[in-house]
C-alpha cells in the first residue's frame, strides 16, 4: 500500500471510530465542536529495531506529557502491511486550534521531563528517523467538528 493510501485508510479509520466514540461520551462532542478544532496526524518512522523502544516512550511517557501541554490524544496506530509494519507509528492529536498546537509543541519541546525522556529513550541511538505531520480541518459535512 502507498504511503499515500496507507494516510486515506488511517484518516478514514479515525473519523468513523472518533466520531463513533463521541457519540457516547456528551460532554466531549460538545468540547470538540464549534471551537475550531485542528486534528493533527503525525507518522514517525524509527530505525530497524527500534519501533518497541519508540512505542514504548509514547506509553510509558510521551502520551502523560503530551496532555500536559494541552494536547489531546485521540488514537494511535500500528500498521499491519509491510514494510511500515516494522518501523511505523501513527497518531493523532487534537487541538484547540493551529496557534494553540504551535504554542504546546513549543513548551513540550521545553519541557525539563521531556527532555529527560528524550535522552534516557535515545542513550543507544536515535528511535525516530523521520517525523511527518498533517494537520486537518473537519468540513463542514463531517460528523467530527
């Protein structure tokens, strides 16, 4: 599958098991709509190797933090086609809007934990080799906002 299409299928994914986990949970639709959301889907690919190490920080560490500078996290994924299969992760974050993602990617970048993290999970060798990052707008015929 192209990288392309591997994008469509993760987008499509998310917005039916979002849209249908908000239709559960009131008061979080109520927060994600009408305040000009931007959902922010990023593919980090890690060296051969390195992906346990990679999905590890996000569980032990990188998820804690990343809510602690105003990022919401909405899903992660794993793909299951080669060759992303050995070395991809995909996630999504929400945001409040485009200014508010810039100003929390800038202070966990600071952050004196994060940092702290980044240097313990890296002490033999880099585990992401390439980070890519699309940020999305919901039309206004989605059933996400």
């Amino acid at each position: 599958m192209s990288r392309s299409g591997f994008v469509a299928v993760t987008l499509a994914v998310f917005s039916a098991g979002f849209a249908a986990g908000h239709w559960l949970d009131v008061d979080h639709e109520a927060q994600a709509q009408g305040r000009g959301k931007v959902f922010e889907l990023r593919t980090y690919t890690s060296p051969d190797g390195r992906l346990n190490d990679l999905v590890a920080r996000f569980r032990n560490d990188t998820l804690r933090i990343f809510e602690k500078h105003g990022m919401h996290n909405v899903g992660y994924w794993l793909p299951t086609d080669a060759p992303a299969a050995s070395n991809t992760l995909v996630y999504i974050l929400a945001h409040d809007s485009r200014d508010a993602a810039t100003k929390s990617w800038a202070a966990f970048r600071e952050d004196p934990e994060w940092q702290a993290v980044a240097q313990r999970t890296q002490a033999n060798g880099p585990i992401v080799t390439k980070v890519e990052s699309l940020f999305l707008e919901a039309t206004d015929f989605s059933p996400l906002k």
